[in-house]
C-alpha cells in the first residue's frame, strides 16, 4: 500500500490507524490542506469528510503545541509556524515514500499501486487496453491510470510514470522516448468533395477550420516539406477543448482540423477522413513525440520497469497507427502477419491522401 492509499484509509478509518504511524494521514492531510487552500478540497482528494480533515488538524495542531494554519480572505495558509512545519512534513513523507519505494525495490517483482498518468484520448486508446494483460501477468500489482489533460507533478501526485507529449521533457526526471507524434490536418472527403482539396497552405485560409481550444489560439502553424514555417490564421466558428470532439466534428464534415496521427489513422485507412497537404507537419506545443517520465528514484522500481517494458513492446519499433493495427487491442500473435499486410497501406494512406 503506497502512502496515498495508507493515508486515505487511515482517514477513513477514523481512528483506527496503528500507533506507530498515527501521524502519516494528519501530516498528509495537513500538506493537502495547503497545497488546495481549503480542508474541504483536501477531503475531496483524500477521500474522507471535511470533518475528518478538521479533526486532524486540530489534533496536530495539539500535538505541536503550535497554531500551524489561518484563514485569509478566500483561503486557508499557513501561520509562520505551519510553514516550517510545511517544508519538514513534506520532507518527511517523501523519505517514506522513498523508504516503501526501495523496499518494493528489494523484493525483485512488481508489487503495490503503480500510479499512470496520460491524457485522455491516448490513454484510453493505447495504455488502458496494456494494463488487463499487466494485472494478469502480475497478481500483487495494483494499477491506478489517472487520465488528464492538464500536466501533473510526478512527486506530489505520486506518479509512478508518466506518459507526456512534449517538446522539452523535464529535466528534473527520467524521460524516455516512446514513439513519434506526427500532426497533420485533415477532413472529411464529404467535405473536401463540396467545398474542394486545398493545393496549397494558402488555400486553407478560405476553408473552415474546427480550433482546439488548448494549442491553436486563433492560428495554426505549420511547416511544409522544406522546412518553411507558416503562421495561418483561423476563424473557426467551433472551438472544443478535446480532440475526441475535434475527430467527431471533422467525420460530421465540419471543416478542416489538426489531429495527431495516432487519432486519425484508423479513420483514414477506413476511408472517413482524408490528410490535407500531406507533407505539411502541424506544430504545436505538444511536440512530435510521447515520453515515458518517472523520477530518478524509480529507475529501478520492478513495477516501472514492466510497465516500459510493455509500452516498448507496444510501441517499438513502429506504432501501431502506423501498423494498420486495431488501436482497441493488444497486437498479437495471430495478427501478425495480417498487421505486416496492413502495414504498407496504413502508411501510405497516411501519407498521401
């Protein structure tokens, strides 16, 4: 049981946590509190009741003999005492994350709550169907896979490893690379029969474009074969803030969009979207390649470690969009050769629509 879950149920618990580590969940609850601004947002995240929280704060508040939080006009912060004791509590708890990491470690097999972050669409494509095949290989493993599209702290959310589409992996963290991420635009063929193939980068300024609502602030940028870079701006009359939305909007034949290779392919081999200016790459902030990201202290945790060995199996050394394989499930043995069949087709379609 990893320190999340041990604080969680001791809150939970209500009293039932044992001597020795009474004060792991009211020092955990206390960070929380901080960190969210209210106890009721801290119960939220450590699934217990604003009480339960309240409670723990008052007694460590006892057991210190100290005033360690005041609230402000809209939110709880720390008294000058609470802030020392701030940065020694997190201190604290990270050597016993640290402390169950290596003991994990020790065992030699994958054991406890591996903790997975990915965004939405990619992970529920190509990392949720990993992890039935991941449990059944494992019985003592225990998988959580937080799906978000907002980036998140591998040490205060506890993030066993992270998968991040970036152009600057972290520094302060291991980051392998998994697979590329190509972009392009696309569109329904309904759509380009009625309003015509663009030729040119040019020619998309007087097509409708679908924005997304993260990235495209109000202009594409994209860059042609020779390298050019070109700067379009966009008047799109729909802007979404997810690309399973973007993809919907664009088989609807809403207009022109900008989707990662892996989301069109399927859609492009079955003949309801088509790429645009096929040798014209979309940039954006999200880079052209997924990362697997963990911090220095798991490099050698075995529950890490089956994980990147299943991404690496996945995805090496051609993705799967780029094998014509069904994204939905594992690839396998039987599927071989007819994924090698669909292979050549799956590129070239990509590539030359």
């Amino acid at each position: 049981m990893n320190l999340r879950s041990t604080a969680s149920s001791s809150l939970r618990a209500a009293g039932a946590t044992p001597p020795e580590a009474f004060w792991l969940p009211s020092w955990h609850a206390f960070i929380k509190t901080v960190e969210l601004g209210s106890m009721a947002a801290a119960a939220r995240a450590l699934d217990c009741t604003r009480a339960q929280v309240s409670r723990q704060m008052a007694e460590l508040e006892a057991q210190l003999g100290a005033r360690l939080l005041e609230r402000s006009t809209r939110r709880l912060r720390p008294t000058p005492a609470g802030e020392v004791f701030l940065q020694h509590a997190r201190q604290a708890l990270d050597s016993v994350a640290a402390t169950q990491t290596a003991l994990g470690q020790q065992e030699g097999s994958p054991r406890g709550v591996l903790r997975i972050s990915a965004t939405i669409t990619f992970g529920r494509i190509y990392v949720a169907p990993l992890l039935p095949a991941l449990l059944a290989a494992h019985p003592q493993l225990v998988c959580e896979l937080i799906l978000t599209d907002q980036l998140v702290d591998l040490v205060q959310d506890q993030i066993d490893l992270a998968l991040r589409m970036t152009r600057n992996p972290p520094q302060d963290a291991v980051a392998r690379r998994i697979a590329p991420i190509e972009r392009g635009v696309f569109a329904a063929p309904d759509y380009l029969a009625a309003h015509g193939v663009p030729a040119s980068v040019p020619d998309l300024a007087r097509h409708q474009t679908l924005s997304y609502l993260l990235t495209d602030d109000d202009h594409w940028r994209l860059q042609d074969a020779g390298g050019t870079e070109h700067r379009l701006p966009t008047t799109s009359r729909l802007r979404l803030n997810s690309t399973d939305a973007l993809l919907d909007a664009a088989l609807a034949g809403l207009g022109l969009t900008i989707l990662p290779a892996y989301l069109a392919a399927p859609h492009v081999v079955a003949g309801r979207l088509q790429r645009v200016l096929p040798q014209v790459q979309a940039i954006t902030p999200h880079g052209n390649a997924i990362y697997a990201c963990y911090t220095p202290s798991r490099v050698r945790s075995p529950k890490v470690r089956v994980l990147l060995d299943a991404l690496h199996a996945r995805f090496e050394p051609v993705p799967p969009w780029e094998r014509g394989v069904d994204d939905s499930k594992q690839p396998n043995a039987e599927g071989a050769k007819d994924s090698q069949r669909t292979q050549k087709t799956s590129t070239q379609m990509l590539s030359k629509r």
